[in-house]
C-alpha cells in the first residue's frame, strides 16, 4: 500500500470513529426534523409535507426527501418537487449537527403568485427576489428539470418549463448570483444574472441568449430606497415584432422594423429606462442618440431623438400591417390598436429611401398619444427640390378623421424618374400641394367625406408617349391619318397647372391645361373616389384655335383608356365650312 492511500484509508477510519462516537438516531422523524429546520433556515422554503426520508454516509453524506411540498413565508412561491436532495457538510456532520452546503430540487413544479393583470417579467420576478432578498444567507440551489406557473388569483398568466437553474450558496450581504437555462414560450434561453442584496454601489449583471435575444449587461446597482441601476448594455434580435410576441405584446408599429440591435448606457429608475448614447441598427442602417422607455398613468411611452447617415422609410412603411383601401371592407378602423402606446420619436438622417425615391437632409417624426396618430416629414431634399407631408388621424364620436397634406417644391422630374418608373415619360420641374379631409369609420365613409384641395404645377419638360404637335400637324393634312400611330414621339411643354376640389369622394378639375410652343391642352373632368374611376375629357387645339381635338380619359384611375373622340367633329374656328367627321 502506497503511503498517499494509507493516509486516506487512516483518515476514513478515524472520520467513521468521530460518527460511531456520535449519538445517532437516523429515525424517520429525526431526520424529518433536522432536515426540514435546515432547509427552511437555507433556502427560505417552508416545508409543508414529505412522503418519504432517506440518509445516506457514502460517497457523500446527503438526505434525500421524496414528494415535498413547500411554500416561500409570504405564501409569494409554493410548490412540489418529486424530490428534494439536501447535500451535507461533513465537519457540522462530524459533530453531530445537520448542515447543508447545497439543495436540489427535482422536479419541481413551483406555483408564484404575481400581481392581478400584471404582464411584465420584472413585475413577476419582484415577489420572488424580494423573498430571497430577505435572507441573511442561503445554500447552493440546483433546480432540475422544473416547471414554474405564474399565477394570479389563481389564473395562469405564463409557464416556465425545462428550468434547470444553479442559484450559488451566499453568505450575509453578498448579490445573488443564478444561471441555467429555461424554455419559455417555446423559445430555449440560456440566463444568468447578478443581483445585490444590499444597498450602497454593488455589482450586476444580466444575460440572456436565445434564438430571439441576445442581451448582455454589466453595471451597478445604487440604493439605497428606490435603486437605480445602470451600466452598458448591449442588446439585439433577429425580428423585433416576434420579441415582442414573445413577451407578449403585440405592436402594429412595432412590426415594421426587422433585426434590432442596441447597444447604450442605460439607467433604470422605477418607471423608466433611459438609453443614453444609444446606438440602434435597423437592418444594417445605424442611428444614434438618446431614447427613454416611461411609464405614465398607466400606459407606456418611448420617445427619443436619433440621427443617421442612411434609412430606408419605405421598407419600414412596406411592413407596417396597413389595410388596402378597398370600399367593400365594412370593417371599421381600429385606431386603438395604432395608438395603444405612447410615441414622441424624430429622427433625421442624411439620405433615406422611400418606395423608391432617394431623398436628403431626411427629418421625420411620428407622434403618438391615445386616440391620435400623427406622422410625416419636417423637411427633406428630394431631386433639387423639397418635400413635405404631414398625416394625422383623430378618434372621433363619428368614426377616424383623417387629416393628410403634402407639398413638393421644385423637383426634378426627370432625375426622379430614374428612380420611379412611373414618372419615366415625363421630366421638367414640378410642384405639388395636396390637402385632405375626411372622417368615417370605414374606407367606403371616409372616401365620401373627402374634402380638399390638389394643385399642381410644372414646366419646361417633355412628355412622353405622344407628339401634340405632329399630331396637330398630320390631322390638319389628313384627319385620318391622325389616327394612326399617334401614340409615339415626344410633347416638350412650357408650363402644366392643374387645380382640382374634392369634395363628397369627387375630385372635380377646376383648372388643367398643358402649353407648348405649338399646341394647347385643355383637361376637364371628374374622378370618383370610391371606386377610382376617370370620367374626363381634354380638347387639344393649335396656337390660333383653328384646328381642335378631342380625347376622351375614361376607366379605372390605374389604367384609364386614353383616346381621341372619334366621333367628334373638327372645324376651322371662325369659319363657316362643313365640320370633317373623323373616322377610323
């Protein structure tokens, strides 16, 4: 025998000699007693009932309870577990003395009462800290294979399942500190966390890593009183909307940004997170500044002010959940589900993008309050010139009353064309001022409670598609070969205005004519609004009024039929002669 294990076979001798000289009664009740007083004074469980008690010396000295109630003093936390092992401190054991360096739990299914309509993970957490906090010290706990049910007035408001947690031993004012891993709401998360039981500067910590969440903060605690935390916090996500799903909230306007990630000094007060020298990446497009979370009578506000090099509006307006305006829809607006959270956010960026258009010096906003809903554009350069707009929706005893202006101020059209294919046939310098009113409480009576104003401008430009002036031309030679091929060529214009009033979902043209160096193009007309239809007419006439030709613009407002009036007559103006019918 080698003299290292004849030194432990001597040390086992003379330990099973100090157990034999004690007096020892392993009796159930005994052990029941001992070890439940010992757990309760190292844990903070009370111990309501077990089925069974077991002690085993080797190869360490443990007790094992099967089928243990237990509840936290406060009746904050109770449950069950399938098996409580309570691990044994030999030099305590050695003189006769149950004491224990760590507890596990097998599992358990722990019941925690949370306040009555409470949906927030901090406002279920607190009873549970605030009961652990209360101890002077505690055993190592290992938590197997748990379920935890948050429960108020005995209602279930979330589940907790596959919790596997190592809360470490501590001793008087040293922070709590647990890891493991838990599977909530169908997402498996790895945590751990860092947590001071006393007041004064004290150390915390907080991660958390899961297929939706990565977070990660180091900072301090202050107190004492209200505590105050803070430190750098880094903070990021796959997909915003399904993190807020996955604490249960449900945001429209949350679901048009994608992946998220923040990364500030953050400072939590009761009541409110501030996020200072924040910086936000949305989908690869970074922002900086300032945003703080609040909560105010009841309800939660964000509000903040970032700046970028770069943003792309459209995208986020392409995610936003907004119904198409369909007249057959009888279903009304739903403005709450828009304005269920308070909003003060601006945002200015060097260039953004918008269904396309690339515009500069970008600075928007978006206010939200109950009932109000209001967003738009403080400035922007868009092609040379400007842009404004403003959309504002109001809950009223009618229905939604929607307020929308918007204002173009010496565009380019031709650079913009190259960005907006819709606008390829045309170039020149335009302006644009749009005004809108309306209310109802459906698509259908909100079209028919339109009123306002479009006026539009441009000039020196061309349009493509057709040449007025050939065409005034080949109809004063041969008005049948007018008709043919006359979609083709360039119109270069001096100036187009148009004016128009909206009123009972009808736009009605008040004023709409195009002049170039050789022609005049006269416009007149309506457009429903409902069911987005054209019903218009448009005279073109030479420099002197002597030759005319009517077009007809009818059909849907997507794609109208445009076409000369056939049927109409040409006569020289002034003249007696007999009116030439055109024909096919």
């Amino acid at each position: 025998m080698t003299r290292r294990a004849a030194i432990i076979a001597f040390s086992l001798v003379v330990a099973i000699g100090l157990l034999g000289l004690q007096s020892w009664d392993v009796a159930l009740g005994r052990v029941q007693r001992g070890a439940i007083k010992a757990i309760e004074e190292r844990t903070g469980f009370a111990v309501k009932a077990i089925e069974r008690a077991e002690i085993a010396l080797l190869p360490l000295p443990r007790i094992s309870l099967s089928q243990v109630s237990f509840t936290q003093r406060d009746g904050a936390l109770a449950g069950e577990a399938v098996r409580v092992k309570a691990h044994l401190r030999l030099l305590p054991l050695l003189g006769g003395r149950l004491s224990f360096d760590r507890v596990d739990l097998i599992a358990p299914r722990i019941d925690v009462a949370v306040p009555n309509g409470s949906d927030g993970v901090i406002e279920w957490l607190s009873p549970a800290l605030a009961e652990i906090e209360r101890l002077q010290s505690q055993s190592k706990i290992v938590i197997s294979a748990g379920s935890v049910f948050l429960r108020a007035n005995g209602a279930i408001q979330s589940v907790v399942r596959n919790l596997d947690l190592v809360i470490d031993e501590r001793s008087l004012n040293e922070p709590l500190a647990l890891s493991g891993s838990l599977n909530w709401r169908g997402i498996p998360t790895e945590v751990s966390l860092l947590w001071p039981m006393v007041g004064g500067n004290a150390k915390a910590a907080l991660s958390a890593t899961s297929s939706l969440l990565k977070l990660r903060f180091e900072g301090s605690r202050s107190g004492p009183g209200e505590p105050v935390i803070s430190g750098p916090l880094v903070l990021s996500t796959p997909s915003l909307p399904k993190l807020l799903g996955w604490f249960g909230e449900e945001s429209r306007l949350g679901s048009a940004l994608g992946a998220v990630a923040i990364s500030a000094d953050i400072q939590v007060k009761p009541r409110e997170v501030s996020f200072n020298s924040a910086i936000v990446n949305l989908d690869g497009e970074r922002l900086d500044g300032a945003i703080k979370l609040a909560e105010t009578g009841g309800r939660f506000a964000l509000s903040g002010t970032l700046a970028g090099a770069a943003l792309d509006l459209g995208r986020i307006v392409d995610r936003l959940p907004v119904p198409t305006v369909d007249v057959a829809d009888t279903t009304p607006f739903d403005l709450d589900a828009w304005t269920a959270r308070d909003i003060d956010l601006r945002v200015s960026v060097d260039a953004a993008r918008l269904k396309g258009a690339r515009l500069n010096d970008v600075a928007t906003y978006l206010l939200v309050k109950k009932g109000r809903f209001e967003t738009g554009l403080l400035r922007a350069g868009a092609y040379g010139g400007s842009v404004k707009s403003r959309l504002l929706a109001l809950a009223t005893p009618a229905g939604v009353d929607i307020k929308l202006q918007a204002g173009l101020d010496k565009v380019n059209i031709g650079q913009a064309a190259s960005d907006l294919p819709q606008l390829a046939r045309l170039s020149g310098t335009g302006t644009l001022q749009l005004a809108l009113d309306g209310v109802g409480r459906t698509f259908d009576e909100l079209l028919g409670s339109f009123t306002g104003r479009i006026n539009l401008a441009a000039r020196q430009g061309e349009i493509g598609g057709v040449a007025f002036g050939e065409l005034l031309r080949r109809a004063e030679r041969s008005p049948v070969q007018a008709l043919r091929d006359w979609r083709q060529g360039k119109t270069p214009y001096e100036t187009i205005s148009a004016n128009a009033g909206i009123a009972g979902g009808l736009l009605a043209l008040t004023e709409a004519q195009m002049i170039g160096a050789n022609y005049r193009f006269n416009l007149a007309g309506s457009a429903a609004l409902r069911p987005r239809t054209l019903d218009m007419t448009a005279l073109l006439t030479s420099p002197n009024g002597a030759l005319k030709l009517p077009f007809l613009l009818k059909g849907p407002a997507d794609a109208p039929d445009f076409d000369i009036e056939t049927e109409a007559f040409l006569s020289p103006a002034g003249t007696s002669l007999t009116p030439t019918r055109i024909t096919r």
